[in-house]
C-alpha cells in the first residue's frame, strides 16, 4: 500500500524524497554509513558536518559523556574546510543527489565574515549542495556558535550578511531556545527554513576532582531524553513562523519522527540514534510510512501540524 | 573510506566466565569474525538497560574466520561491561564491526616486542598470533597491579604459540606485577628495558593504561625502535561518525580513534 | 568521622542543618513520608506544595507521562489554599521545625495580587513557616506561573511586589530559562535565595490520536533526563549572582548532589526521585557526608562553588 | 493521614507463569502482607531498565498474612508489566504499600454483587474474600473480550469460596465473553443486569475498564444499590506526594487514586 502513500515533501525548496533528515554531525558525511544501508536510496537528505571556511581542529579530550538516555559532546565543529570538505567527500555526494538523496552542507563560523567566505567557498565549489544549514547555535565554540544565534538580532544579523551570497535554499540551524522570536527574525530576512533544536547545553562534573567530566565545561546534551522538549520547541516554533520546519531531537523510532510531524515539522532529522542504532534510519522510515498510512492520509504533507490541542 | 565496509551483525554469546580478578573470558558467533583484523574493534550492544544508550568497544583476543567465532576478554569497569558479564550463553544482541586501522607487520626485517600492561592483553595477543602465523619471532612483557590480575591462560598460550613461527631464537615471556606478587616485580617498562637492552628489535607493539603507553613509546623510540600503540577512548558510534574519540597528534590537530586507529605509530601521538 | 564534619548551610536565612531539601510538587507536604524515614530528623528542609490564597483545582487528568529517564507532569498546582493548608498540615510542619527540620512554604498565585494576597495570609496563619518560595515558573497554568517568570522584568515585578509583604526569607522558583539575567533581577527586588530548575516544558503526543497523551499540550519534564542541564544553569546562575541557590533537576544520588554543590548551589533538592524511590533522601545524605569527607573538607561550605573550570 | 503508614519493604518472587492470554499469575513473598487490605495496592520497582523510572501499581488477589506472601494478577501490557513478567523466581526488589483506601463492607444488610472485567479481577477476588470471611453472601459476574482471557483458576475458586460465608442462597458465578467464546455472549452489564433485576443486593463491588465501571455504577444507582468502584490511574508515586492520579469528582474538583482511592463511592466519582 506504500505506492498510494506521497511521502515528498518541501523544505523551503529542498525537495525530499521523504521527510527523513540526518543531524549534522552525527552522521558523518554520508559514507560512513554505506555498510549499514544505501543511504543515496534511502534518506530523504542528509546534513553534512559544520564546515567552516578554513579548517578547525574542534576541541581537546574528553569531548564525550553518557548521560541517561543521552548523551553530552563537545566536539566543537573540528572540520577540514570547505577546500579539504569537497575534495574529500564531493563525489560522493554528488552521487547522492545522483541517487535522489538531497545534500545539505552544513556552514560554521566564528563571526559574520567567516560566515559569509564559508557561504561564497560553497557557492564556487559545492555544486552538488542541494542547499545549506547555517549553524548559529553549537553550543561547543568560543566564538560564534550559539552566540550567533542567542538573540533574535544577532541571528538576524548573520542571515541578512549569507542571503545575498545564495540562491540556493538556506536552512538556518536554531539553538533551544526562544524559538519562535528568534524564529520570526530569521524568517524575515529571508531564511528558508529552519531547522531545530541543536543540542542543549548540559554539564557534567567529576566529583572527585571538581573539573568537567569533559574538556569543556559545558557541552551539548542530546539523545532521546532531551526528545519531548524538542518537540514542544518544533510546536512553539511552528506556531511562530510560515516557512517549514526540520525538527530534531531525540528521534528514535517512526513515532518519534511522527510526533515531530504533527507538532509542525515538515522534515524529521535522525541525529544520536544514528551513532548507537546506525540501521535505524531504514526502520524508522518504514515505521513513519505505517503510520501515515494507519492515519488513512495518501500525502504526508496532511500530517504537517495536524496536532489537535 | 576504510569504515565504509563496517556493519551491523548479530552475535551470540558462547561463553562468559570470569577469568581473573575483575576480567571476564567471552566468546561468541558472530560473521564479523570472517573479517575482522588483528587490532580492530568491535561495537557491541549489550541489551537490557535503555538508559544507557551507547555501545561497548571491545577489542579481542582472537577470531576464528573458519568458525565464525570471536574469544573476548574485557575487564568490568563500569555499568555497561556489568552488563556484558551478565549476558548469559545463547543471549544475542548486535555489534558494528569490523572497527578501525589494527596491526601492522613491522616494516624491516626482525623480532618484536610485544607489550601488554592490564587489559591491554588482548589486542597484544591478538598481535602475537599475527607475528606467529607471519613467521616473525617476538617477546612478550604482560604486566598487572598483581598475581590475580594475570590471565596465566593467556600467558601459557603466549608461551607455546607457535603456529608457523621461525623460531630465530628462543622466545621470553616476561611477567610483572607492582606489587611483586607474580613474577618480576616492578612496571611492564622495567620488563621492557632488560629486553630491548639485550636484544634487538624491528617493532614494538603495546596495548595499556595510556601512561604506561607513554612510557613504552619513549623507550622504544630512545632505542630507535620503530612503536606501534592500540589507543582506547570513550566512542559515540565507532566508526567515524560522531568525531568524539579524538586523539591529538604531534603534528598539531587530531586523528580519530575509532577510523584512524585505535593502532597509531607511536611517533604520531602527542603524549 | 561524621561528627568533625559540619554540614550546616544558610540558605538566605533559612538555617539548615544539611543542604538536603525536597522540590515542592514532589514530597507532598512531608508526612506522607513519615512511613519511610523521619522527616524531621533527616532533612535540612522541605518546601511545601504550592498554595495559593485560594484552593486551585489543578488541571483535569491524565497529568502524566512516562518518558525515557523522566516524567512529565501537569498537576497545575491543585492546592486547598492557605487556610486549607495551614488547616490540614500546620500542627504537622510546626513539628518538623520543632525537630530541627525548616519549612518553607510556597507561594503560588494567577496575578500579582495573588501572590501578594497569598503572602500575607501565610504571614498571619503561618508561624511554623521558615521562609517561602515564590513559584514564578510553573509551566502548568494558564495565567500566572511561568509567564510572571518569563522576563527578568516580570519577574522583579512579582518579588518588588512580594517583599514588603513579609520579613521572612524569600526564595524564588525559577523557570530554566535566562537564569543569569532574571537572577540578577530577582536579587536586585531583594530576594534572600533563588532555587532553580522547575520542570522544562515539553510535549508528548500520541501519534494515532493525534493529541497529548496529558490533558494539556504541554508539560514539565522532570528526572534523571534533565540533570546535566539544571547543573548547568545552577552553574550559570551562581556566576551572576551574590545571593545562594537551592539546586533542582534530576538529583537521585549523593554524586548529584555533589554536582549541584561544586556548580554553586548552597542547598539541593530533591525532586522526582521521592516519587520513585521514596527512601533515597537519607542515602543521599550519607553519600554527601561521604563525598565531602573524601574531599578532606571539614565544612561542606568549602565546596559550595569549588567547580574547577 | 492514611498514607502515613506506607512504606518500603523487599518483595522476592515465589512463583512468575502465565494464567491467560496476556495474563500472568505471580506469587511474592513480602512483609506488607501481613497489613495490606483488600482492595488496597502496592507500588512495584521492576528492576533492569534505568529508562524506565516509575514503580508498578498492582492491586492483588489474595494476601496471606501468616504465610507472608501475596498473589497477583497481571496483564502484560507495557513495557513494565513485560518486565515484570521477565522476572525469575527468586529475584527480588522492593515495592511501596501499602497503597490507598481499598474495598469496605456493605453498610446495611444483605447480598453483595461483584462485577470484574478483564484484569479487574485480581481486587473483585479479594473483595469475595473480604464478605466471604465476614459471612456475607455475593454473587459475581466475569466478563472479558474473548475465553482465552479468563481466569478459570479464579473462577472456579470463586465459585468454590465458602470460608466462613453463611449461604442464605445459592451464589451465582456469571461468566460473560464479547465473543460469545465462553458463557453468556455479551458485556458484563448483560450479566448484571439479571442478576440485578431478580435478587436484591445491598452493595455492588466492580473493576475494569472504565467504561464498563460506568456502566455498572450507572445501572446498581438505578436499582438504588450502593456501587463502590475500583479505579486505576497512571501514578508517579502512589500515596499522594504528586498529585498526578486525580480522580474527577461529581461535586467538582478532584481526589486522588493512590491516597483517596483507588476505591471509590461510585456517586463520588464524575463518569
């Protein structure tokens, strides 16, 4: 019956074969992920790591903690640069979006400018990037990162300096919290969509030697117990703003991915799942289908913010 | 993209005893094991408590690709190879391998030494059993806090593995403990400098508590002795995705333990 | 060895021979505790359930949810009001101060003038109270609660309004939001201590009906889940104020306790874990006394704030 | 305060098996039994999954104070009840109780009807036992979707239960499926309502779902019989610190399942 079902969606011009995304840094850029399934012929896109114009190193270890049902990173965005990022992985994404999986290049920055060469870098060399995810909102940078996105104006200020240099669709990468002010100033200068929530910020102390059980002293909690706050954040969120909605956080199951749909998300992004269950993506996709069909819909667009409060 | 072949398999538990003083002697059926090299990893899920999300990096001992069948030891540290240890014959879960960069033969002519400190023993072993089958004479230092720590099954095998070894000359097995409860009594480097002093060596292959690692790489590069270490970190996935596992280089920046090792050249860690 | 260690702590006034206090909404008002340990001669303190000059209803049912390594809740405050209250548990909570343990009472209100009016009944009926909390973040009712805590202006405006009202201590109950900016707000209104965090709302749907699985959309998650993020904001919180903090989200063991005090909280309380495990608090104790003892301290004040960044 | 008297004791299990389809018969050996009360509760820790934070209420079928264990009947119907079920004989954890308010004796003369659907037998069980061991006659009624989920065992017991009772005339024990599958082809109500209309009763006991306890209450009011009712709740922490079971009332405003409940004058309770 899955033939009757449309499962396409729209994600402010990122045309998706189904509604499943992966977040950004827990997915690798793709290949990693062959052994496990063809990802070109199953995923509706995928998000590449954060890249920045020039290449970072991230931060020192420990960068990782378990939480329950989570867990805590402080990666800190460590990427080749946009040079080092396409000549590494650019034919294999391009034959990605030769499969039907769209690919979504993920753009660091420590500051505005770095912002705006990292979006002209793209431009020029990353023809196969169906289009970007400005990340205003890692929590594990010093500069830039989740300052960039801590306020309506901030966040604003960094979308009206990329706009001009894309035409293509431009996903704006949100932090967990005030999102549907935030959200709103986004939208108006020009965001196409915006993708939440990027992880929480959380911290975790040795006792014993009263220092950060990682090098940072805070990181970004994610997993499945940060997933009800994500939701709720996609709901505010969608409430707030007309352009569609990615939502991330938590998703471990097509009812996962399905709760996300109905609080407003047009798209659903896998994201620490991938790293303890690398095979969920098949099975949740298969679960989400189900469920739309369960639901007696023949496009999953009627689903979009069908919650009845 | 060398972990573009990794993947998720089944696998069965065999076997689960303990085997010394906090170390458990596992076995199990898994097709991981008709690929999986000397010094790779594996991923296992080990089921029951959902509040722990993250998989268990295991090193092992040895993979019989005939058989299908992989003999672990691990130690119990934390919840999660609590867990482990409680996984009874027959229980079945899944693993992602196999994992990472493992051992590679020495690059010149000549012996090797091997050195093992605490759990590190298994890759080592998983090391010897690559020399053997390769021809390639090496001695072996295992060290531990103490006599109950030592896995003496091991150690025998150690002794008399042979298969398909010149023999150039005969092999030592050195065994040390802190305390002097078993053996020589000092650290696996005190083993280590009577060897590399009194014999020559092409490779050094150590597995360990990082600072004992440390000390090995030092040794055997004062004595020009090229050294290869099994690094272990904490992992989020195990094969590339998360970039968690970094381990810093000399050259400045890092390299990833769970793709680019856990085995590096010595020299390329900053210690 | 216990005896050469002191753990007495003063939470802006409020005397307590142990940091240990309970998260109001989840001890009850103490005596349903009493067939588990004693009360009185266990805990540094209790905060009582929220009360408002007037009973409260609180919101129809269901009002929870299982979610992974938490709950989520929407109790809405059912209280019986101050004269109720001090009705049904007044001789009850002038014992526990009679057996060293404080009582603080909180203060729940729809407006301002409710909190006002709701203080100064507790100022005449209440003789037993040690201080109270001033709840300005319940995410659970619809006026009132977590809206009068949403801004740092709203918030001062509640506790300028609350102040002259009573010479008591005042804590205020802090949504997990901008902690640091409507903590600095609240101190400079006069407020004695501040506790945070309150549940952080979130949403749980049921994929086939397409509703909450809660009477209300939304809902305050609370538990292990959260932990990492409320040290955080006790951490951030502690950085921009003077005054001390009681440390709520997740504490289920003397570890995250410990993780409360190093991050900068004076006292710590209890919360969800009193639902699931009833008998935890008096282990909790001995496993902070144990911490503080193998940190070679002989005054757990030494460690209040001794995170090393 | 009633629920000041709850408080933590060990359970460990005696005997874990299915009974029915989906249902499990259990027996636990605990102190609580010898204070526990009909129609009251306890709060079961099911060990294994740190995910799954909450207790376990379950009413019980019969409690045997000498003896020091108590049987229960169980749906497995979530993630705990699985585990629950998972449970080895011997194992042990703790549970909370005892728990609430449970069933009261008839207030005036007379028989007494008991209406169980589904897993609503294990407290409509001990209620017989309660007016058997005061010598009060009853009547019951057992309905459930399809015969494989009945409780032959109990219903045979029920039938068979004489302790004490002093037979003003012949008990009636109606056994009613959706299905037709077995006995009377229809709900619960279908049952009541001959039983209802021919004899007379001082006091209707039920537990099940709640719309057939609506039903019930609905049709014992009409034939003016008082009805106490036994409902269940999703609970955080079962005697009354949270406030998360409220119970709807006719008069406006709530009460509490765990502390005022979870048994209920059926005129109390907004249906």
């Amino acid at each position: 019956m899955v033939s009757s079902l449309s499962m396409t969606v729209d994600l402010g011009g990122i045309k998706m074969r189904n509604p499943l995304n992966t977040a950004s840094g827990t997915f690798g850029n793709g290949v990693q992920f062959e052994g496990f399934y063809d990802v070109g012929a199953t995923l509706g896109a995928i998000t590449c790591k954060g890249v920045a114009a020039e290449p970072w190193d991230g931060n020192p270890a420990p960068r990782l903690a378990e939480l329950p049902s989570a867990i805590m990173n402080s990666v800190g965005l460590q990427n080749p640069g946009v040079h080092g990022f396409v000549g590494r992985y650019g034919a294999y994404l391009a034959g990605l979006r030769e499969k039907g999986c769209q690919v979504i290049c993920q753009i660091a920055g420590h500051s505005i400018d770095e912002y705006v060469r990292a979006t002209e870098l793209f431009e020029e060399l990353a023809p196969f990037a169906s289009g970007f995810e400005v990340n205003i909102s890692c929590p594990n940078i010093a500069a830039g990162g989740a300052a960039m996105g801590a306020t309506p104006r901030a966040a604003a200020q960094v979308m009206a300096a990329v706009r001009p240099h894309t035409s293509r669709p431009v996903v704006v990468k949100m932090a967990p919290h005030d999102v549907a002010e935030i959200g709103r100033a986004l939208e108006s200068e020009g965001a196409d969509a915006l993708s939440l929530i990027n992880t929480i910020p959380g911290m975790a102390i040795d006792i014993n030697t009263r220092k950060s059980r990682l090098a940072r002293a805070t990181a970004g909690v994610s997993g499945p117990a940060i997933h009800a706050i994500a939701v709720r954040m996609v709901w505010e969120c969608a409430q707030a703003v007309s352009i569609p909605l990615c939502g991330i956080g938590g998703v471990a199951s097509g009812a996962d991915a399905a709760e996300m749909i109905l609080a407003g998300a047009t798209a659903v992004s896998i994201g620490t799942a991938n790293l303890y269950d690398p095979t969920c993506a098949p099975r949740i996709l298969a679960e989400l289908e189900e469920w739309a069909e369960d639901q007696g819909v023949t496009d999953i667009n009627e689903l979009i913010g069908a919650f009845e409060c | 993209m060398g972990t573009a072949s990794v993947a998720e398999q089944e696998f069965s538990v065999l076997l689960n005893e303990q085997a010394a003083e906090g170390i458990w002697r596992a076995k199990i059926a898994t097709p991981v094991a008709a690929s999986i090299a000397s010094g790779q990893f594996m991923n296992l899920r080990v089921p029951g408590d959902g509040s722990h999300i993250l998989r268990i990096p295991l090193s092992f001992k040895h993979a019989d690709a005939k058989a299908n069948t992989i003999e672990l030891l691990y130690a119990v540290v934390g919840e999660g190879t609590k867990r482990l240890s409680q996984m009874r014959v027959g229980g079945v879960s899944t693993l992602v391998g196999p994992c990472g960069r493992g051992w590679w033969l020495p690059k010149t002519e000549g012996r090797a030494l091997l050195v093992a400190g605490g759990v590190g023993l298994p890759p080592i072993f998983a090391a010897a059993q690559q020399l053997a089958d390769a021809g390639i004479g090496f001695d072996v230092v295992v060290g531990n806090h103490t006599a109950e720590r030592h896995l003496v099954k091991e150690i025998d095998e150690l002794r008399s593995m042979t298969a398909g070894e010149v023999c150039d000359c005969e092999r030592r097995v050195v065994v040390c403990t802190d305390d002097g409860t078993l053996g020589l009594n000092g650290f696996t480097t005190d083993g280590m400098k009577e060897l590399i002093e009194t014999r020559a060596y092409a490779q050094v292959y150590t597995c360990g508590p990082n600072v004992m690692m440390a000390g090995v790489a030092k040794m055997a590069m004062e004595h020009g002795v090229a050294c290869q270490v099994s690094l272990e970190r904490m992992m989020g996935c195990g094969f590339g995705a998360c970039s968690c596992c970094n381990v810093a280089l000399a050259k400045g920046g890092y390299a990833l333990c769970c793709q680019d090792g856990p085995v590096f050249d010595a020299q390329e860690v900053a210690w």
